[in-house]
C-alpha cells in the first residue's frame, strides 16, 4: 500500500498488517492515515525497577476521539486488558490499577515494578474517531530478569597440577542472575573447545585434561544475561612444568659450540638456566681423568682457571624440577689454553679449537719424527763430506766428534754443525748461523722446545 513508503525502515508496523485484516474483514476499517511505532519490538527490564514502554503515534485526518488500549500476552494465552484511555480519561483494569500507568495522548506505558510474572507480550492498540475510524496496533515483548552479580572462579585442584599429568577444573560460580550464559576468557581472548579443553552443557565449567605449559595465563570467566554483564576476577592456574631450554652461559671466554675456552689466568662464570615452574634445582658436576663428582649446587659456577693451565676439564650443568621430577643436562668442555693457542684457534674460525690443537699436535709428532729421521742420517753425510775433500782444520773436527762410539752423546753437536750444511752455505766452525737461511737455527730450536713443551700436555689431558 502506498504508506509503506513513508515508513522508517526499522519501523515495521504490525498495524499496517493488520489493517489489512480488518479491510478484508471489516470493510469499513480505514487504515490510511494512522501509523503507530515502537523503537524496539523487544524491551529487557530487570525485576524490581520501572520499565517504560515507548509508543509513538501520528494521524493527518481530523479527529474527535483518540483511543488507546493495552493488552498483555502471555505464553499465548488470552490476552488481558490492561488499561485504556478516551482522549485523557484513563480506565485501568482495577486489578492493575497500580502497576500500569499511561499519560494520553501519550501512548507509553510505564510498568512499576517489574515482576517476573510481567513477561510476555504487550500489545498497544490506538483508535482514531474521525471521518470515520482509524486503527493501528503493535506489539512489544518484555522480558525481565535479575542482574548478574560477580562471578568467581573456583580451580581444582587450587594446589595446582603437573603438566602432562594432571588436569584442571574451572567452575564459574554467580550468586544470582537469570538466564546466563558464560563465557571463558584466556588473556582477554576466548577460549575454544579443543583437543583438551572441554566445557560443561552450560559453559559455566572449563576442563583442561591434560594440563600442559601452553594452559598457563590468565583466565576470567564473563557472564552475561540480557540486562547485565559481569567479569570474575583474574585466576591463574597453577601448572608445574619443565625444565625447558636448559643451557650454559658465560660472562666471558669464546664458545664455540660446547666447548669454552678461556684464557689462562682468567675466572670464568657460569650461568644455568632452564624454564620451569617450580624453579630448577641446579648442580654442577665435574668430570676429570674418568672421575664424576658433583662441585656445586645452584645455578652459577665460578672457574678460576690460575692454576690449571693447558686443561680441559668436562662439566655438566644438571637443571632438577622437584615437583614434576624431570630433568635434564647439558655438557660442556673448558679448556684452559695461553693466549697464543686461543688466537690460533681464533684465526682458524671453521676449526674448532679441539680440531686445531689435534692438527698441532699431530704437525710437532710429524716434526719430531723428522727430526730423530734427519739426525739419524746426519753422520752419512759427515762422511760424505770427508770423502769430498774438505779442509783439513775441519775435516779433523768433524773427524773428532764423529769418533764417539756412543750416538747419544754426540747428537747435539751434529745439530749444529749439520744444519748450516745441508742448506748448502758454506760450513762454519761455531754454531752461528747465516741469515740468509730464512729460518735460523736457533729460532727453530725455539719453536720446536715450546710447542713440545706445551701440547703434549694438551693431550694428555684428553681421556677420550
Ligand atoms: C474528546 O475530545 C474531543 C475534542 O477534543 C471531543 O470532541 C470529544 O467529545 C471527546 N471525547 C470524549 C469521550 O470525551
Ligand atoms: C511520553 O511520555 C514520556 C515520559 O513519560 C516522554 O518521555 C515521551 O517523550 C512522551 N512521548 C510523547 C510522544 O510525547
Ligand atoms: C470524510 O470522508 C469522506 C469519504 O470517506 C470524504 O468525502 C470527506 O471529504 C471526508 N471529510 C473530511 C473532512 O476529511
Ligand atoms: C585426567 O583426565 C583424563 C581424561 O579426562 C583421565 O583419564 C585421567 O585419569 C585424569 N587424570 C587425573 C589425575 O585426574
Ligand atoms: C596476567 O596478569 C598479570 C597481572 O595480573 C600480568 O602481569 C601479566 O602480564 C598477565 N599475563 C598475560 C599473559 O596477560
Ligand atoms: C674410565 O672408565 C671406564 C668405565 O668406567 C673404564 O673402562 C676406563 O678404563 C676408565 N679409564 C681410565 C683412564 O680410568
Ligand atoms: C623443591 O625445591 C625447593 C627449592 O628449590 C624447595 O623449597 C621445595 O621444598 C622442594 N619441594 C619438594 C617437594 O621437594
């Protein structure tokens, strides 16, 4: 029909429709002209207070009469009459004569106070005596209901539960409210079911089962009816967990991998740390020569290396959950090492300082074997160079020294006089050596005593 047209969209009105009724049924209803509305078809009050029932009304005919009529519903049941009113007259049903109020031409009705028995239908009916007689009705549907008041979350069991092992009930307790629905909250975000959380039909039960690191935070439980919202307070479970992510640092020293090394001379601390609740117990246990015993308990280790030079020296950090009883351990090596050996392994990065120390120590055996190879042959060569025709004054020297029947004694001595020798620069009789050899004699003998010096210790200290 064509006042469809001026109606606010949100405004259906029933009495439009049922005009339409009328005007089948009753030929002489005339609907044009009256439209009723009301903001909301749905009204939520809360048992106790007063609830006001918007109603507005508009005509454009001229109009004797206006009438105005209320009805109640419930459950479908035949509909009341509740009060109604001519031009400013009211006539209220005498049995609720002061719970409903209307001021005409002002159609609202004011219900005071709301009762539970108060909820269902209210119709509102609005008669117009003109040029003939205008009708329109609506309907509201009014629910009422009690606040929700705070709710608390009770956790079993409060002591608390061991992840993997235990589970975890929240009840979410409300002293009064009706028609509630609950809603978890995990750090402020819902929770879903899943594989090991489960509600109660209700939702006012969470389930956890079991319980692992990842349920830890912080849970509310957020209740909610019609006419209130309320949030519980903050509850954390309990969830005893790990140890997770055990390891080893140090304020100082260069790692690589699981090894330290440190410089001589220096203290070294370390730090062990592993996430778990309770908090671990830590002990430090120390492995040298094949002999395990435990040094300390806590979580830092102080090495002072002072005494202790070219060692290495096995730890084991042990991190102990006494409430879930797991634990778990982590090895490292120290190694004790002069300041050139360390820079040695710095320049070589792709080494590793065991793989380097290996490699010198098996360059100095190679050495070593060159060595004895070179000395044992050196009297041949003294002999060779006898028969090439030497001068007499050194021919008689080297004839001296060579005279010794016993070749211990005399290995030294070819040392030196050979080395010169053997780079084909003239011979001379003292132990001086010349420049022009690259590497002179006496540095090579230095080198030779500190790395034999130095490194087989290193290997001794290598059970494995
Ligand atoms: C209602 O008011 C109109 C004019 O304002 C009057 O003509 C009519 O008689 C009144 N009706 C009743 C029932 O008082
Ligand atoms: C009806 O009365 C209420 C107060 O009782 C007022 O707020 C409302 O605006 C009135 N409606 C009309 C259409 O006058
Ligand atoms: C009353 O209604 C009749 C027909 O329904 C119409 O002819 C007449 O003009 C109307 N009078 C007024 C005052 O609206
Ligand atoms: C935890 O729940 C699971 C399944 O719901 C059950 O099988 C298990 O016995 C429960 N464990 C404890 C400690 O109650
Ligand atoms: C849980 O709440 C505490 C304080 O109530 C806060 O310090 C902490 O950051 C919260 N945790 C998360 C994950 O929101
Ligand atoms: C180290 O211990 C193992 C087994 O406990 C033993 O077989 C081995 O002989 C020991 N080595 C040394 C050097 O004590
Ligand atoms: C677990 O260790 C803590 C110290 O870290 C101690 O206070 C607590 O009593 C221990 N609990 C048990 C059950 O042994």
């Amino acid at each position: 029909m064509g006042q469809d047209a001026f109606m606010e969209p949100f405004s259906r009105t029933v009495g439009v429709f049922q005009c339409k009724i009328y005007l089948l049924l009753l030929v002489t209803g005339v609907c044009s002209g009256l439209k009723v509305v009301v903001p909301s078809y749905t009204v939520h009050g809360i048992r106790g207070q007063a609830l006001y029932l918007p109603v507005h009304y508009g005509f454009h005919t001229p109009a004797s009469d206006i009438q105005i009529i209320w009805l109640f519903e419930r459950h479908h049941t035949m509909p009341k009459y509740l009060l109604g009113s001519v031009n400013k007259s009211v006539v209220p049903d005498l049995e609720y004569q002061h719970k409903f109020t209307m001021m005409p031409p002002n159609a609202s009705l004011l219900i005071n106070p709301l009762q539970f028995t108060d909820e269902g239908n209210y119709i509102v009916k609005v008669n117009i005596q003109g040029n003939g007689t205008l009708s329109a009705s609506q309907k509201i549907q009014v629910t009422v209901d009690d606040p929700v008041t705070k709710p608390m979350v009770q956790i079993q069991p409060s002591s608390g539960a061991v992840e993997y092992v235990g589970n975890m009930t929240l009840t979410c307790l409300v002293e009064e409210g009706t028609r509630l629905a609950y809603r978890w909250l995990k750090n402020g975000r819902p929770v879903h079911t899943s594989s090991t959380n489960s509600f109660s039909p209700q939702n006012n039960i969470l389930h956890i089962a079991p319980v692992t690191k990842e349920d830890i935070g912080n849970y509310s439980c957020l209740v909610k009816n019609p006419v209130s919202e309320m949030e519980s307070d903050i509850i954390m479970p309990t969830i005893y967990y790990g140890p997770y992510g055990l390891r080893v640092n140090s304020d100082k020293g260069l790692k690589v991998g699981e090894v330290f090394t440190v410089d001589i001379g220096e203290a070294i601390l370390f730090d062990c740390s592993a996430d778990s609740y309770p908090p671990n117990t830590y002990s430090w246990i120390q492995r040298t020569d094949n002999t395990t015993y435990v040094i300390k308990h806590g979580p830092l280790l102080e090495v002072a290396s002072e005494e202790v030079a070219q060692k290495t020296t096995d730890y084991v950090c042990c991190a102990y959950n006494n409430v879930t009883g797991r634990q778990d351990e982590t090895h490292f090596t120290v190694i004790i090492t002069s300041v050139g050996l360390e820079k040695l392994a710095q320049k070589g990065k792709s080494l590793s300082p065991l793989a380097s120390i290996t490699g010198i120590s098996l360059f100095l055996i190679i050495s070593m074997c060159l060595l004895l190879l070179w000395k044992k042959y050196q009297p041949y060569k003294v002999i060779k160079q006898k028969l090439e025709g030497r001068p007499e004054t050194v021919y008689r020297k080297a004839g001296t020294f060579s005279g010794h029947e016993d070749a211990l004694d005399d290995f030294g001595i070819y040392e030196f006089v050979a080395f010169p020798d053997a780079s084909g620069v003239p011979r001379m009789p003292s132990r001086s050596v010349p420049a022009s050899d690259g590497v002179s004699g006496q540095d090579l003998h230095n080198t030779i005593y500190e790395v034999i010096q130095h490194i087989p210790a290193l290997q001794q200290d290598h059970p494995e």
